[in-house]
RNA sequence: GCCUCCUUAGCUUAGUGGCAAAGCAACGGUUUUGUAAACCGUAGACGUCAGUUCGAUUCUGACAGGAGGCUCCA
C-alpha cells in the first residue's frame, strides 16, 4: 500500500513537503525561530530561517530525526484560502511571512494557507503530499548550512539556509550523493594541483592563477588554436597595452558606470592610470587613428590579452572566476549590410571550436530588444530589427537549441550568448557575440561610403573561449583532466626498463622531437613508472628495453585502453599524427 | 562584501591544554627492474597576530586564505 502511494506523489510534492516538515522540525526546537521562505530545488529543498542563536551543521542531524518522526506520524497536508486580513493575524510573529503577504496582497493574488497535521501551518502556494506517509524517511538528508539574504538582497537580513537532497528511493539519494563524490574528482582546482597545471599563492592574491609549464603548454594550445582559427578567417592581430589613462573611460563612459574596475593609479605629475577591465575602448581608439574606407570594411581586429577586474572576494573560485582574465577578444568594424554575414562567419567559428573541443550539450541565448520600451535602445531602429532577424535564422538554421530573452538585449546591441553543459550539468556561459551601436557614436568612428559620405560603422564584439582561464577550468573538468592528444601537455611518456635503456629512451624521445614526450629517468621500478604516467594522464607510455632496442620498436600502452603492444616508430608516428588531426579521444 | 564551515610538512590525513603521528612526494643510498606502488635511511609542518593560561597547535578574538551559499521565489 504505502509503496504504491510513494510513486503516485510527484518528488516534487515530497520535496515541497519536506520544506514543511524541516520547518516544522526547526520551530519544535527552537520554537522562536522566524521562517523565510522553502522551496523545492533541483535535487532537493531548502528552507531559510532567522535563528534566535546561530545553529551548526552538527545539528541537522537531530533536526533530520525530528522530519523523520513526523514522517512516521502520518501527518494529513491540506490547504485553505484566506483574507490577507486573517493571514497577516495568523502571522504576527513571522515578519518575513508579513513581508510577503503585504506583497501577495498588494498584487491581489490569492492567499493560501497549508497545515501540516496540526503542528504547523504555513503560507504556502501548495504542491504536497496527502500524508507524509507518502515519504520515504530514508530518501532524504539535510546536507548543509549556507548564508543566504532575505529575498536575496545585501540591504535585507542574512538568514540561515539549510539545505537537504530528497529522492523517491533511497537508492537515488545514494546514488546522487556518489555523483557528487565522482564531481569531486573531477574538480578542476584539485586537477590543476594533481596535475601541475596552475596554482594560486596567497602572497600574489586571490583570483590570479600562475600556471605551471604543463598549464602554460595547455594554454598556449587552447590560445594558439583560437589565433589560427582567427587568422584562417581573415581576422588580423592588434596588442594593445594593459593600462590606460582613465581620460579613455571617459570616452567610453564606463568611469562612472563600470563598478569592477581596480581604482586607479595615482602618479605626481600625471593623469590617473587604469588597468584595463575590458578592451573594446583601446580597439575603439587604435580603429580610429587611420581613416576608413568602406574597402577596408569588415575590419577584423583580434588580441588575446588580459583584463583585470575587482570580482568580489567571495565570489572567486579556482579559474572560473579570477581577477586576471584573459579574453580572446574581437572587435569587428564592418557597415550595417555586413552584419549578417559577419556573424554568420562568427556562428561558422565557433561551431567549430566547439566540435574540436569535444563540445556537444550547448544552447544559445538570443538577448533582444523589448518592443514595448523602444525608447531604451540607441542606434537605428532599422539595424535593430534586422540584426535580431538575422540572428534568430542564423541560428535556426543550423538547428541549435536558443532560448529568446525578449528585453535581455544591452541598450546598445542584442547578443548572443553560448551557455555550455558541463558532464555535471552544470551550465557555463562561454562564447559571446554582441552587436555595439553605442561605441562607434561615443567614439566618433567613421568610414567613408562609395559615395564618399562619412558613415559609422557598427562594431561587433565577439570571443569564442570567453576567457582562457574559465575556458581551461571548464575544460579540465570537461575531460577530467584526461586530456584528448592534441592537448595534453605531455603527449608521451617514454619509459626505459632500466638505465641500460636509458640511451634507447633518448633516442625514441629524439625520434619522436614533433610530439611532447618525457622520459622517465627516476630510478623506479617500471610498474611504478607506468604508475606515475598513468596517475599523470599521459595519453601514451612507449616502454623501451631489451626487446625493443633489438627490434627499434616501443612497446606501446594507450593510457585508457592498456597495452596496445610492439609498434614500429613509423606506425605509431602515423598513428599519433591521425589522432592529433582528427582531434580524437581514443587510441 | 555578507552567512556557515574549514586551515597541521609539497600533497593526503592522524592527534593533543605539557617532546606533534603517518603515507605519498623530495633528498641520499641499495637495487637494474617487462606494464598501476622495490628496500633502507635523511630532511620537512600546527596560516598570521593578539588574548586567556605557569604553559596554547589545541580555548577566545581579529586578520589572511579556502569551500559551500547569498530569489530555482509563499
């Protein structure tokens, strides 16, 4: 019986639920508790409290206990309407709950009101159980304890979140929880450790990774790999410098609107510097040295080059959010006709970054104008219309998954932004095309027409990884550190018997000079060395002794498959140029 | 920034109001290895600054880092 009613309840009901009975739980022991809000979330519930004393993650447990003696006790869920009169008696000592049903009321939207058995009651749009006999008491687990403000605003109170997972079964609660295990592992901080890759040291600061040699190799193949698919397509490099007088921002107007900016620096005799929080007012100014004809259109300036911004301290994290980000950013100068095709040529690019990447599960959001509320946007009315048409069929065309966001569009431009789906299901917002019609008019840009009239060009800004820092972090994690050939950092480990074979090693390590091979030279036993490649990730360990020596060949092993046996050096080469062209995983 | 938690050697972890324990890594030696951990030895740490105390790595506070979280809306 009571099986047959746990699969009828939705696990959104139980999850819901759940929230009621945490809070529940919560005011029976700390009855002077005030209630926020509990909804139900992905993978589970949370319910915000203001505690009379601070509580510790020691004490979900017991809380944890007194949700499953509730469960057990059958409690009937049922709901009632009511006045916002009678709600705000009910009420009176809950502020937060007032708080809301000043604002239901006020939005003339019903109130409901559903009580738990006759223990507790809460103002509550519904969603539950019948009976908390429909939760299974082991499916559940309060996880932890968070900050979090009220309705999410710094100026209203922190109030103490605590947040639990809930599933059908128990066996989905554990199998969730070894997910998170596994996503542990694949944590690129712990990776960028595990690996070499990067570092952050407390002495430089928070938010600014160095990186190792096998980092630096990482990110100069993912940054070198973007150049070449820039200049393949007719982009052309510019470099401009870090730092800026702040008579530049002046221009651009990002002075007094840019709030992550690192405060300037003061000099004697001098105008304020800035190190630069974005680029696009440096590739305005280099554009408008030169004077432009409609020849020269569209002009395609890219840099690869580091921004710095002042992120809050709490919300860096790893590479992901750093205060040293580089972009591989691009400006295009093109004339309103040439919107369309430029940022097909850009759509062309980044569907094939994305593919050698390894890149499958990604969306696309169209942020345009809202049209009820024109007089927001600058620039030609006529360019808007068109570039939000060309993008929306750009996009359909190649059939990929978008969401329009009408109103998400900047007062200067709509844009296009690709949000990635990690193996976590996680979502990262990687590349981004954006249409300016702001800078080109702030700047004064200009080229001339066929007719010889002075016309303004638009600008289009567009990076393809985003950052390289984020990019990195993402792709870490992305293959777990297993890196596909063409991008581990050491491709080849090459493994001598024993010192004997150590000439040997050098020799197929010399052959061998087009690929990144190390040679383990400790004195180790060969189990261990092959351990340590493995542990490494290195996509191939070539073992060299007697045998091979007598035949020139390396004894192969393929770091996910195993040994692969005995290969000639002219076979393997072939082998291992094929995988690095094709930009594979496997061996 | 704010909330909760965390900080012991390069890494992973143990432990204590009274000499801080181990594994891996490093270094020195022995060994000369056939596909995921040979053996012996050496060196190395309680984040910083205050306070309480006869005595603090341990208790308290501040600071610095780190982790998770800060509208997925009754």
């Amino acid at each position: 019986m009571l099986t047959s009613q746990v699969f009828m309840s939705s696990l959104e009901e139980i999850r819901h639920s759940l929230a009621h009975l945490l809070a529940a739980a919560v005011l029976k022991k700390y009855p002077k508790t005030k209630l926020g809000i509990g909804p139900v979330i992905e993978n589970g519930f949370y319910y915000d409290f203001q505690f009379p004393k601070p509580i510790a993650e020691a004490d979900l447990e017991r809380l944890e206990n007194e949700m499953r003696s509730l469960i057990k006790a059958g409690l009937d869920f049922k709901g009632e309407k009511l006045t916002p009169l009678k709600a705000k008696k009910m009420f009176k000592g809950q502020p937060f709950k007032l708080d809301l049903i000043k604002e239901f009321s006020k939005d003339k939207k019903p109130l409901t009101i559903y009580h738990t058995g006759d223990i507790f009651t809460d103002l509550c749009r519904g969603g539950h159980v019948k009976n908390t006999k429909e939760i299974n008491p082991e499916s559940f687990k309060l996880t932890h304890l968070a900050g979090a403000y009220w309705r999410g605003s710094e100026k209203n109170p922190m109030l103490t979140r605590i947040y639990g997972l809930a599933f059908n079964t128990k066996q989905e609660l554990e199998e969730h929880l070894k997910m998170v295990e596994e996503a542990k592992k694949r944590d690129h901080r712990k990776l960028g450790k595990e690996l070499g890759l990067f570092t952050i040291i407390d002495e430089i600061g928070p938010g600014l990774p160095l990186f190792y040699p096998k980092g630096a190799i990482l990110r100069r193949l993912v940054e070198n790999y973007i150049i070449e698919l820039q200049e393949k397509n007719g982009y052309v490099p510019i470099w401009i410098p870090h730092i800026t007088k702040g008579e530049l921002y002046k221009i651009s107007g990002h002075l007094d609107k840019y709030d992550a900016m690192y405060p300037p620096m003061k000099l004697k005799d001098e105008a304020d510097y800035y190190l630069k929080p974005m680029n696009c007012p440096h590739f305005m100014m280099l554009y408008k040295t030169e004077p432009h004809s409609y020849r020269d259109l569209p002009l395609r300036y890219t840099a690869t080059t580091t921004n710095y911004r002042y992120e809050k301290s709490g919300e860096l994290s790893g590479l992901t959010r750093v205060r040293a980000l580089t972009q591989d950013d691009c400006h295009v100068f093109c004339a309103p006709e040439q919107i369309e095709s430029e940022i097909n040529l850009m759509l062309d690019m980044i569907g094939q970054a994305y593919q050698d990447f390894g890149f499958k599960d990604f969306w696309i959001r169209i942020s345009v104008s809202d049209p009820k509320n024109k007089e927001k946007y600058i620039g030609n009315p006529k360019v808007w219309q068109e570039s939000e048409a060309a993008l929306k069929t750009l996009i359909a065309k190649r059939g990929w998954r978008s969401e329009i966001g009408v109103g998400e569009a900047a007062f200067y431009g709509p844009k296009l932004d690709f949000i990635l789906k990690d193996v976590l299901g996680r979502e990262w917002q990687l590349s981004t095309i954006q249409l300016d019609m702001n800078l080109p008019k702030r700047f004064e840009l200009e080229y001339t027409d066929a007719a010889g009239k002075k016309q303004q060009p638009v600008v289009i800004h567009r990076a393809i990884l985003g950052s390289t820092e984020r990019f990195l972090g993402i792709l870490i994690e992305h293959f777990g550190g297993a890196f596909p050939l063409w991008l581990a950092p050491v491709q080849i480990a090459i493994v001598p018997i024993s010192e004997k074979h150590l000439d040997y090693a050098k020799k197929l390590k010399s052959e061998l000079s087009e690929f990144r091979a190390e040679i383990s030279e400790e004195n180790e036993t060969l189990g261990k060395k092959i351990r340590n490649a493995q542990l490494q990730k290195i996509p191939y360990i070539l073992v060299a002794g007697d045998k091979e020596i007598e035949q020139n060949s390396a004894n192969v092993r393929h770091y996910k498959t195993g040994v692969l046996g005995n290969m000639k050096l002219e076979s393997l080469k072939e082998k291992l140029r094929e995988e690095i062209k094709n930009r594979t995983n496997s061996s």
